[in-house]
C-alpha cells in the first residue's frame, strides 16, 4: 500500500464543476482518496502574456492510499483529464481542468518515458499545495525531508488559513442568540457562510457562554438535526461546499451527526467524554481539542496570574495528545485549540494571542476561535459591529504567526480584507 498526492485546479468556465468531477473520476479508480477545502489562487502568468489568461484558479488537494502502481496511477491521472474536458493549449494558457501527480510514497522518479518526475519539482514552491496538503497530511514529508508539510507552509510569509464560519442555532449564544432559530434563518445563513468563502461551517446547538444552561444530549440533537437537514439539502445547489463541522461534546450527538458527513467534531470540552473519538478511530475526521476549565465557560474559573497560560497548555495539549493516540487517534486528525476566553482572563487570553506561535511547537494542525468574544470587552465595549473589526484585526495577527484554521461569525467582514483569499 502506498499513498498518493495529486493536486486539482481549474481556471476556466465552471471551475468548481470541473474540480468536482475530476475528484469523482479519480475515485472511480482511487477510492481511498479525500480532498482538502478548495482555495484560490492567482494565475502564475510570465511576462508578454495574453492578458485574457489572468483567470484565478481554484485548487484542491487529494490524498490516500493506493495498491496500484505509479505507471497505473498516472495513467488515471492523464485519463481523468482527457474525460474532463482538458485540451492541449498554450503553456499558461487557462485550462479546464489540471491534474498534477505531486508524490508517490517517498519515491524519487525521473522517468521520460512516462515523462513524469516525482516528486513534483514545484511542490515545495507553491504556498497553496502546502497549505492544503498539511490540512490533510500535516505530518508527510516529501523525499525524505527533514520538514513535514505543515512546518514548510508555516515557513512562508505570506500566509493564509482555512475559515471555520460559526453557526449557532441556540437562543442563548453571547453574540447571536437567537438570530437562527427558524429554519429560514438558518438556511440563509448557510448560504452566507457559503458564498463568501467558509471552508467549514461549524454548527453548534448548545451555549457555552458564562451562565448558559446545558442540554442533554436528546434536547441537543432534536435542535441539531433540522440544521444537518437543512445543511444537507444546500449542498446540493453548490458543486462543491464547505465541509461539516458539529461543535458537540456528547458522544451519542456526534454518532447521530456523522452520517451527515462530519468532517470535524470541534469539542470544547478538552476530551470530558473520551468516547466522542470513538467512532472517528481509522476515520480521516479530525477532531478540534480545546482546553476549557468549564462548561458553560465561568468568569470565576480562570487560571491564576501567576501560571504562564502558554507553559501551562503546553504541558496540557501534550497530555491529551497523547491520550488521544492511545484511543486510536492520528496525530494528523487532531487540531488544537487554546480555548479563547474558556478559564482564562482578558489579560491571559491576549498574551495566549500574542505568542500563539509557540504552541506550533505540537506539530499540530492549530485553531483559534475569538470572534467577538468577551475579553474584547476593554478595548471595544459590547458593540458587536466593533468587536467584528477588532477581531478581523486579531485574525491578521493569528495568521501571519502560523494560525492554521480561524473561526469567526463575520464571514463578509474577513472577505473584504485584502490579503485573503476566501473561496
């Protein structure tokens, strides 16, 4: 068994049709693959170009593995895009569909017969293959390297992260309580989500604000369901959608919510249940691990001043790291999340954001979640409009120090920024 990397783009007509159905012929004969969230990119174009090229592209990464050969796999390859659409063109000309074999293994290929070179020589050259293969591979090395994708993406400049959209169809939640109560409001939110660039949206039905009162998981799931419902039904309007995030500590809501294709369960119990990992053990779901003192969050149960709060979740992420392995977790399925306003301060929470880049040092996937919350407070009131434009600028912060996935309510409001692409 061997695993394959192959990247997708398309820049020209229905790009995230030509995307999709590329995936679905590829899986006719590598059923084991699973795709990254789409990301765009701008055109590579060399100077004198036909000025009607500069299209931006739209990319996807697939990974798996595989029992057939590289002669087999790149045959599927090249296959797939002849069934798709691809003619041959002008180099950089703009192009339907473009399938490039980026691995094999760790094997090095340099065959002209096949005219195929593994890996590709451009691999570690393009931001955007190593933002979306440490999603779905953040531990793989290509060739042997001594970085793993995820430490070669944190190494570039210009970065940019996957977007979680946050949908809380709860009456009580701190900011939107109550705004997606209805079926109607919910479905449009989804859209919104949607059309302005999520990766995931992750939907909760329970409050964890300070003072919420809980549910038991049979009250959780009966507000869930008409959502997953609801969620379901949109996909079918769009080639290619966000992906499903629950934000759930019960283990029976989680098992419930997985035939609706949960790509993540975000838990921001810290592992209270260690039965919710249960049913994504040998599964490609990745599971969101956040360090709480509570649940709901409580404003008298904070770490004391005297911890360092970075040392401190240091020692503790490596613990349930490690516990989760032992359940039968991957490394590369866990993401971490500090846990913004659950059991720390507004001052520890800051400092938490400020040297976010030391819990790199994991080597995992890393989430923040601040949107509007409270420690906000000091320095823009409860006026939500101005938390969104505090927390657009904290998100700026979060990414240029290695932050892979930001969870935010404003999507629009991220989208308007110049140096991220959101689609």
């Amino acid at each position: 068994m061997a695993y394959v990397l192959i990247s997708l783009g398309s820049n020209l007509g229905n790009r995230k049709r030509n995307i999709h159905g590329a995936f679905i012929e590829l899986q006719k004969h590598l059923p084991k693959l699973y795709q990254s969230p789409l990301i765009e990119t701008k055109a590579v174009l060399p100077r004198g170009s036909d000025p009607s090229w500069n299209h931006p592209y739209l990319n996807m990464i697939c990974y798996g593995d595989t029992d057939l050969t590289i002669s087999e796999v790149w045959k599927i390859i090249r296959s797939a895009e002849l069934i798709c659409g691809r003619t041959p063109r002008q180099k950089n000309a703009p192009r339907q569909i473009d399938i490039d074999f980026l691995s094999y293994d760790q094997l090095i290929i340099n065959d002209t017969q096949l005219d195929l070179i593994l890996p590709h020589p451009e691999i570690s050259n393009r931001a955007f293959i190593l933002r979306l293969a440490s999603w779905i591979a953040p531990q793989l090395t290509i060739n042997k390297q001594s970085q793993t994708f995820i430490e070669q993406f944190r190494g570039y400049e210009n970065k940019f992260p996957i977007w979680m959209g946050i949908l809380n169809i709860t009456p009580d939640s701190f900011s939107d309580g109550g705004n997606f109560q209805n079926l109607s409001a919910i479905k449009k939110q989804i859209k919104h989500l949607a059309d302005h660039g999520s990766h995931f949206i992750d939907i909760g039905a329970e409050s964890t604000r300070p003072g919420a009162a809980t549910l038991n998981p049979e009250n959780e799931w009966k507000r869930l369901e008409p959502a997953l419902k609801a969620f379901q039904s949109i996909s079918l309007d769009y080639d290619i959608f966000p992906g499903l995030s629950i934000d759930s500590y019960h283990a029976q809501v989680i098992s419930n919510a997985l035939p609706y294709g949960v790509q993540i369960i975000n838990d921001v119990s810290g592992l209270s249940d260690e039965s919710i990992v249960f049913d994504i053990v040998d599964t490609n779901i990745k599971y969101v691990l956040m360090h709480s003192l509570s649940i709901p969050a409580d404003k008298k149960l904070i770490l004391t001043e005297s911890v360092d709060p970075i040392a401190y979740l240091d020692e503790w992420f490596s613990k349930k790291i490690n516990r989760l392995i032992q359940l039968g977790l991957r490394h590369d399925q866990i993401i971490i999340d500090p846990g913004i306003g659950f059991g720390k301060g507004p001052k520890q929470s800051f400092e938490i954001i400020s040297r976010i880049a030391e819990l790199k040092e994991l080597n995992c996937l890393l989430m923040v979640g601040h949107s509007r919350k409270s420690f906000l407070a000091d320095v823009c009131g409860n006026d939500m409009n101005k938390r969104d434009i505090e927390t657009v600028n904290i998100s700026n912060k979060l990414i240029a120090n290695g932050v892979d996935i930001v969870r935010i309510h404003n999507m629009q409001k991220h989208a308007e920024h110049p140096n991220w692409s959101l689609k």
